[in-house]
C-alpha cells in the first residue's frame, strides 16, 4: 500500500502537530494508523494486530511492545504502539461533528467544546494539552462503552500496574517540559469536579483531590489549582466556563510535596533518656507517628473522604524500585556516584509510593494522573533505564514540543575545529570528569584551587560565555528589564562551589593564615566584586544547592558557610525593597535563597538581576525561569532523561506573543556539556566474547644472562645557580595551544531547525601582551621555583621575567586553530608552559650543579626477572630466546611490533625488554599535575665502552616508539632529557643511561641504526 500525507504540517505553531499524518484506504479514507514523522524511525511501525484476549487479562499475557528487543513476559517496555493505537481512536472520535455521539455526559461535552472554540483572552490551550485531557476523558467515559475492541486498554493499564505498582492504578500523561502540565491538571480537576457534583452517585468522578510535588518550589506554585487563590487557573485562564464556576467551588483539594509523607517523630527523647526507659519498661518507645496521624497532618481536609483522585506532578520520581526478577540495574549493580544517586533517587521514590499506598489503605484511592515530561524509569531502579512506565496513555515529545514552538529550541554542538570523533564540549564530562573533585567538600576539595580547573572546562566556559556576552549586549539594546541567565549544572559541592568562585571572585587565603587578596572572577558579566575589589550590592551570580532547598529541611553547614555572605546581601535587599527592618530576621535562609532563585528573571523580584546560577545538583523540576539562555552540565549525563531534565531548565519560552502569522517566534538556548541526542532509545549491551590470554613472563634460567636491571625513580633534586639564570630552548620546549589540548575554538551549535552560532574565543584577543608575559613569569616564579613553605625568591623575578621574554619572542608559543596567548592565564596551561622554560633552564645547569634523581626508598632496583602476568592483547610478537629475557613483547602498535624485529636484527643489541609489566615508571608532571611515564622499551647496547675494571659497560637505551607527538609527549622527553636520564647516570650506581624516541615506522630500521652507528663512532673517537 503506498503511503499518502494529506495533512500539510505547520512548523512553530502550539495549537497543531507538523508531521504527523494519517495512512489512507485504498477509497482514500483516513485508516486508524498514524504516520509519525516526528518520530525517530525505530517507532515508525505499524501499530501491531492485537492478540486475542485470555480470560486472564494481565500484562503479562499481552506484550504490545513485545518486539522492542526489551520487553518480555514478566515486564512490557514499550508502550509507544498502543500510545499511537488510542491517538488514532481519540483523533477519530474528536472529529465527530455531533456532540451526542461523543459517548460523554453533557457536562463533560460541554469543557470539550469550550476548551477547543472559546475565544480566550489570553493564551488558549495549546493542542497537546487538550490532547492530553481528551485521552483521560476517553479511557475514562468513551472506552468502558465501545466493548470488547477497545477492552484492551484497559486491560494493558492494569497489568502494567500490576507489574509496577499493584496497589495502585496509574495513569501517565507524558507532557514535554514547558508545555503546560499544570494548565493539564487545572483541566482535569475541572472535568472530574463538574461531573462529580452534577452526578453525585457516579463512581466515575470525584471532586477530592491530592496533589503531590517533588518540592517545597513547585508545591507552592501550584496553588494555582485552588479554586479560591487569587491567581486560580479556572478563573484566570478561563479554564472552566462561567456557568461551571461554582461547580468548582466544591473541590476539596490538598496540595503537597512527597517529604511530607515521610513519617515523623512526635516526642523528641535524647538517645540516653530512650535507652534508660526501655531498659526499664522493657519495651521499644514508640514516639514516629502512624500512618494514619501522617495523613491527618498531610491531607487532614480529606479525612474522612472516598474516592480520591491523585495528581503527581513530575512522577518520575514516585515509583517502587524492582530488586527481584529485575530486568535493568539494581543500586546493588552500580558503583560510586552512580551507586550513590541511585540510593537518594530510589529513598525519594519509596518515600513518595509509601505514602500514596498509605492513603489508600486509609482513605481510598480511585486513579493516580501522572504527569512528567520524562516518566522513565530511573538508573538503578530495577528496570531498564530510560524506559517509558508502561501504563503511559499519551505523549508529547520534546521533540513535538520544539517543533511546535512552545519551548525555546535547544542549540547542541554539531561540529568543532577540534580532532577526534567525539564532540569535546558535547561530551565535556568525557574529558574532564577525572580530574574534577570527588563528592563533598573534604581537605582537598577545600585545598583546591579555583583557578586550576582543567582547561577543556574553562574553554567551554569562554566559549558559551562569549555567545551569553553579545545575547547581554542585545538585551540591553533592546531594553528589556533583566538579564539573560547563564546557568551551570554541576556534579557535587566541591565541584560547584570552585566553578562558582573561579566566575564570581573569591579571597585567597595566605598560606599562614594571616592574609587575603581578592582573586575578581575570570568572567566580567559574573563578578560579584567590582574593579575595587568591593562587593557589589547584588550578587550577579549565586550558587544553588536545589535539593537541599526543595526538601524544606535546614541547609547544612558547608552550604551555609559558601552561601553566608549572599544570604546577607539578600536579607539587606529585603530590608530595602519592604521597608520592614525586622524582614532579613523573619525569613529562614532556605527560604530566603528558594525565593531568590524562584524569582530569577523576574522584575522586582530579589533574583532579578541574577546573570549566573551556579546549581550542586540537578536545578528543581518547575523551576520557571523564563530568561534562561545558556546551559553548561558540568556531570555526568548516564541518560537521555537526564539529559532531557537538565536542558529542560532552559527550555520555557520568555514570550508567548503569537507574530502576525499566527505563530510564536523562534527562541534559542544554547547548551554545552549535555550529550542531548533529539532521538533516542534504550539499548540493551550485547555479551563481550572471551578471549585468549596468554602468559608473559621472564624464562629463568634459560635467559638469565638476558637480564636488565633499572633504577625506581621518584623524583629529582636540583640546585638554583646563585649567578645568571639561561635557557637552552629547543624544538620540545615549545608549547603549542590548539584545539585538541584547549577544546574547540570553533564550536557550531545547531538545534534540529532554526539558525545554527558559532562559539569562538575571539573576545580572548583584547588581552594586553605585557599581562600575559607578567601573569607567566609571576607563575614560573610562585610554582617552580618556590621550596615547600618558604616565601618566594622575588630576587630571581626579574631574571625568570628576561627568560619568559625569550620564550615568548622566540616563537616558543604556538596559537592555531583559533587559541589565543590570552590563554595561557588559565592554570593548566600556565603550568605547561612554566615546566617547558624550567626544562630550559634545567638543561643548561647540567654539569655544574648536576641534577640528581631521588630513588624509591623500599624498593630502589627493578628487573625483568619479576615480569610475570598474562593478557588478552591479540597484537603480540615473539621474542629471540637470545634478545630478550621475557618471553614475549605485548604491543600496543604496530610499529613497536616492528622495533622489536629491528632490535633483534641489530647485532649491537645484547638484549631487550617490552615495559609492560616490567614497573619501569618515570614521575613527570603535565603542567602542575603529577604523572607516571612508562616508556616503550629498554634495550641494552654494546657500544664498546669499557667499564673501569676492563669489563664491557653496555649503554642501557630507553626506547619510545611514537607515531604522534602530542603537547604531552614534549613534557615526557624533556624529563627525560633534562632530568631522569642525567639525575640516574649522576648516581653512578645503575650504569650509563640514554632516551630516543622513533617517530617514523619505515624510517625506524635506519634510524635505529644510525644511532648505533653514531655512538660507535663517538667512542672510537
């Protein structure tokens, strides 16, 4: 049958679908199957022929998405084709001119009509929220009397329930974020309220209702749903007719936030007083309140009442997590944060079905609505993550929600001038999570300093801070009020709290105690100090702990210590703004700072004015901002609902104006850090196939004779000359700063429409040579030349400042691909580059204050007699039971395959070793970050030196082989060169040592050679 499109799709309009169409007959006339083009080509599929019904109806025995590759007898994944299945029946029901065909009652006709014609006027309901409504309406009344074809329905929600959570029945109504959810529920307690009071004895409808939120944020915004609040939905945005008003005055509804339901203790009794009681009266004290009193202080209004309909709001936290039989990931499979988020989500989640269950078993439940734009199972759950709950009846995408235009359209990197597969600022958490702090804020987090952040980070910071720097510039132009909000979503505390003094300022501490400079913030717009180093009046960024705030519990002490001094600075501004001088001392400091961060964006508001939100965790689901333009995930992102959540707090639209074509006008935001794919699915791993592993070791005692011994290096010890300083500079000490070691330059953002930005670092170039030069020589001088507590030798300043002008004019720095010498302020970089002149420096002492290495003391010798491990590598060589004491050499390249058959053919070699497993390892330090080299080879050489007994006194040649010389490779040969190599022969102890490096495969054989060649010669002579 071939396929037909009659529907003409409309991009950017919130009151119809683009790409979405239906399949015609052969006469021509619309079928039940739904061509979704919005859809990613996994669910283009048929909606599947309904198996016939068993007398036992459960889940298990239907398996609608049974071809998924998920789901399986015991738990269904994919409930996408019976999703499409009810949006066909619901589209052809919606079209039926008649309301008396509609199969509802006239109260329930009259909304529908209302909600779909009334000129409202203000914004009128978008589409998907009708649609959403309708799809409830329609299992509701139409369904139960349309028979056994559409039985099935019913029959898919129960069993899923059953599966998940049979306590309860659930409904799920997936809602893109920013399009509407409450405007949904104020929907849907006005069609249940206005039926239920015109047909009291219907067991249908209710008017009582329990609304449960994931925070104290979004509980207080959904007073809206009360029917007598000032701003209430049903009066305001017309919601429900004029005539149905007092109807809704009968509503009796609660709302609250899932920690309520956690059960509390009513009697405070000190840990001692409690142990002396029931010793004495021999029984446990009870003094946590019941299930019943918890219901009596959460929901006391409806006590006593039936038939109760339950609202959750962002239900993607409310569920029971599967340890038996599970299919996905348990807490128990994961490991470290992983394992920890897993337990905080999996305690928030059987906190919040606890207490629904509760309700139940007191009140009675009769349906929970959940809305969620992400109502996927959770990492560690028990389930599949990412997989949608399966009793989800309808959903918008964000997908739909972009094309439509109701959310502002997310702007992804797409491409980069940078090398390698992988997008750097798409996948940043890839290249920098390793060298971030670990969670909470112990000594080292504390010892950390903001301005060591890794480079690739503070890349992607200019990067979407110099786009955020023109959309502030264009704001202003344009006069609107308040500022556009850069937002930074990080992993943990210590992470947060140093991103968030490197952008705003901080005071450094003197290593006594005694003193503190102001280091201002690196990002102007951002500073919380001004160019005197005084605090600015109003913050300008701010940094959020969102858990924390939503649970309404106190803050913690380290979050009270970072905050204190904004949380001064707010309760000054309260002061002001009221008048009241008593108003900072009425309000607690978690309320304080919700209210400021609730109110970002808005005028006249304590968060006006706020440019940068620095949040420790995920900013709270309901967060409304609207001003939101700039997003940065500075975590790891396991999930596309993650990565969907997080993207999501950028994503309400400013303006809601429909242009003079009737549509919304596009709005961007521009995220980096966040892998967001627009398409994507669960995958289930397949299982890695066992591999052969072999044994490599020394051959004792056969290739005794062929043993190498080497010294176990822990450092080096150099002496300042007391005269003029010099540098010996050379091809490894430049330093070149390029797109691979800094992170894209050229970063080119592009959402699935719409215009693409290019990010670049072009604002870098206003920087001052002479700041550059000063900065670099002060960090030579701080970090190089600095013994351990002592001051600083300012006498050698001037002499560094010389060599660092050499270096600098001598063409040792190296910009391409769009980097900036600006660049060498961040930390990293500035530590390569001072290493690079101290190797200089270094090389030039040698002979007269000799460099001398500093051994293991435990264990200051290693040899090849230990190598004893076996491996699964495939790319392995053999080695001559004359050339090397170790049986075999395992590559990690084809090249080092080739220098062992060049080794062996030489005869100058004596003998050679891989090291690998061999624990030959060479301490070097990337900037200020301490490494462990390991070379590629040792091979020894007879190069007819004699020792001075007359004994031959072989040249012990370390080897590495590299096909591509990284800013990393330069740092490894100049400690070699400079330090390992004379520090070891210095010591006289473990013969006479050399390094080389061969960086051409087919030229190896002659180069290898020729270095022999060369030392022969050397000696003869």
């Amino acid at each position: 049958m071939s396929e037909q499109f009659f529907e003409k799709p409309i991009l950017n309009s919130p009151y119809f679908y683009p790409g979405r169409h239906w399949e015609l007959d052969p006469e021509g006339q619309p079928t039940n199957r739904i061509l979704d083009s919005r859809r990613r080509s996994d669910l283009i599929t048929p909606v599947p022929k309904t198996k016939k019904q068993r007398q036992n109806t459960k889940q298990g025995a239907l398996l609608l998405g049974a071809d998924d590759e998920l789901s399986s007898e015991d738990q269904e994944y994919n409930p996408t084709p019976i999703i499409n299945e009810i949006r066909g029946y619901v589209e052809t029901w919606r079209k039926l001119p008649n309301p008396d065909q509609w199969l509802v009652t006239p109260e329930t006709a009259r909304l529908l009509q209302h909600w779909r014609h009334h000129k409202f006027e203000g914004i009128r309901p978008f589409f998907c929220q009708i649609e959403a409504v309708e799809t409830a309406i329609w299992l509701t009344e139409v369904a139960p009397k349309m028979g056994p074809r559409v039985a099935k329905f019913w029959a898919h929600i129960k069993g899923a329930n059953e599966q998940a959570n049979p306590e309860l029945m659930r409904l799920a109504l997936k809602l893109a974020t920013g399009a509407g959810k409450t405007t949904v529920m104020a929907m849907l307690i006005a069609w249940q309220t206005v039926n239920a009071v015109r047909h009291p004895n219907s067991k249908q409808f209710s008017s009582r209702f329990l609304i449960v939120s994931p925070g104290i944020t979004i509980r207080d915004r959904l007073r809206v749903l009360l029917p007598n609040d000032p701003e209430s939905y049903y009066r305001g945005r017309e919601i429900t007719p004029p005539d149905m008003l007092r109807d809704i005055q009968s509503a009796k509804i609660v709302i609250t936030n899932y920690h309520a339901f956690k059960l509390r203790e009513k009697l405070a009794i000190a840990k001692g007083t409690r142990q002396a009681l029931e010793g004495w009266r021999g029984d446990k004290i009870q003094t946590i309140e019941t299930e019943g009193e918890m219901i009596q202080r959460v929901m006391g209004d409806l006590m006593g009442q039936k038939n109760i309909v339950v609202l959750n709001d962002e239900a993607h936290h409310c569920y029971r997590e599967r340890v038996k039989d599970a299919d996905g990931e348990t807490e128990d499979d994961l490991k470290g944060d992983d394992k920890s988020e897993a337990k905080e989500n999996n305690e928030a989640a059987r906190m919040w079905i606890s207490g629904l269950e509760a309700v139940k078993r007191k009140l009675g439940i009769s349906l929970v609505y959940d809305l969620s734009a992400t109502p996927f199972f959770l990492r560690g759950s028990g389930y599949i993550e990412g997989t949608l709950f399966p009793w989800t009846m309808s959903d918008f995408s964000l997908m739909d929600a972009i094309e439509c235009g109701i959310v502002k359209l997310p702007r992804v990197p797409v491409a980069q001038n940078a090398p390698g597969d992988s997008l750097v600022y798409r996948n940043l958490w890839e290249h920098i999570g390793k060298l971030l702090p670990k969670k909470g804020r112990g000594t080292s987090a504390k010892a950390a300093d903001p301005l060591s952040l890794p480079a690739k980070l503070l890349g992607a910071l200019d990067a979407l801070y110099g786009h955020y720097t023109k959309t502030f510039e264009l704001w202003q132009e344009e006069g609107i009020g308040v500022p556009p909000v850069f937002i930074v979503v990080c992993n943990n505390t210590a992470t947060s709290e140093l991103i968030y003094k490197y952008i705003s300022g901080f005071d450094r501490v003197s290593d006594d105690g005694t003193e503190t400079t102001l280091e201002n913030g690196r990002l102007a717009l951002f500073r919380n100090y001004d160019d005197f180093g005084n605090r600015m009046p109003r913050p300008n960024s701010i940094l959020i702990d969102s858990a924390q705030l939503e649970s309404g519990e106190a803050l913690d002490k380290d979050f009270r210590e970072m905050a204190a001094t904004e949380i001064e600075q707010f309760k000054r501004e309260m002061v002001e703004r009221t008048g009241d001088i008593t108003a900072g001392d009425k309000i607690d400091e978690s309320t304080l700072l919700r209210e400021v961060m609730n109110t970002v964006g808005k005028k006249d508001k304590l968060g006006e004015q706020i440019r940068c939100v620095v949040s420790v965790s995920m900013l709270t689901e309901g967060w409304d901002a609207n001003t939101v333009t700039h997003v940065l995930g500075v975590r790891a992102f396991g999930t596309q609902l993650l990565c969907e959540q997080v993207v999501g707090r950028a994503l309400r639209r400013q303006s809601y104006e429909l242009n003079d074509e009737g549509l919304f006008n596009v709005e961007y935001a521009d995220v980096l850090g966040i892998p967001f794919d627009f398409a994507a699915k669960p995958v289930v791993s397949p299982p890695a196939k066992p591999r052969e592993t072999v044994r490599v070791q020394a051959v004792k005692p056969g290739r005794d004779a062929l043993e190498i011994t080497f010294p176990r290096v822990e450092g080096y010890r150099v002496e300042l000359p007391d005269e003029r300083l010099e540098a010996n500079f050379g091809p490894d000490h430049v330093l070149e700063l390029t797109p691979e070691l800094l992170g894209p330059t050229i970063n080119t953002n592009q959402g699935i429409i719409g215009e693409s930005v290019d990010l670049t670092l072009a604002h870098l170039e206003d920087m001052r040579s002479s700041t550059i030069l000063f900065h670099l020589a002060r960090h030579l001088l701080y970090t190089k030349y600095r013994d351990p507590g002592e001051e600083p030798k300012l006498h050698l300043f001037g002499q560094l400042k010389r060599v660092t002008r050499q270096w600098l004019d001598g063409g040792y720095l190296k910009c391409t691909g769009g980097t900036y010498p600006a660049q060498l302020v961040y930390k990293e970089i500035a530590d390569m580059a001072a290493e690079r002149i101290k190797a200089a420096i270094t090389e030039t002492l040698q002979g007269e204050r000799p460099v001398k290495a500093i051994l293991d003391a435990y264990n200051p010798t290693g040899t090849t007699a230990f190598v004893n491990f076996t491996t699964s590598k495939e790319l392995r060589y053999q080695t001559a039971p004359n050339k090397s004491h170790v049986n075999w050499v395992v590559c990690d390249s084809e090249w080092e395959a080739e220098f062992a058959r060049v080794a062996e053919a030489h005869p100058s070699v004596l003998s050679y070793v891989k090291n690998q497993g061999l624990g030959l390892e060479v301490p070097y330090l990337t900037g200020a970050t301490p490494h462990k080299y390991i070379p590629d080879f040792i091979v020894q050489i007879d190069d007819g030196q004699l020792s001075e007994n007359g004994e031959p006194d072989p040249l012990n040649l370390i080897v590495e082989i590299k096909g591509y010389r990284g800013e990393d490779a330069k740092d490894k040969a100049n400690t070699m060169r400079s330090y390992w190599v004379p520090g070891v022969n210095n010591l006289e102890k473990f013969g006479r040592w050399a390094f080389a490096e061969f960086t051409a495969v087919y030229e190896m054989e002659a180069e290898f050679s020729k270095l022999i060649d060369d030392l022969l010669a050397k000696e003869i002579a």
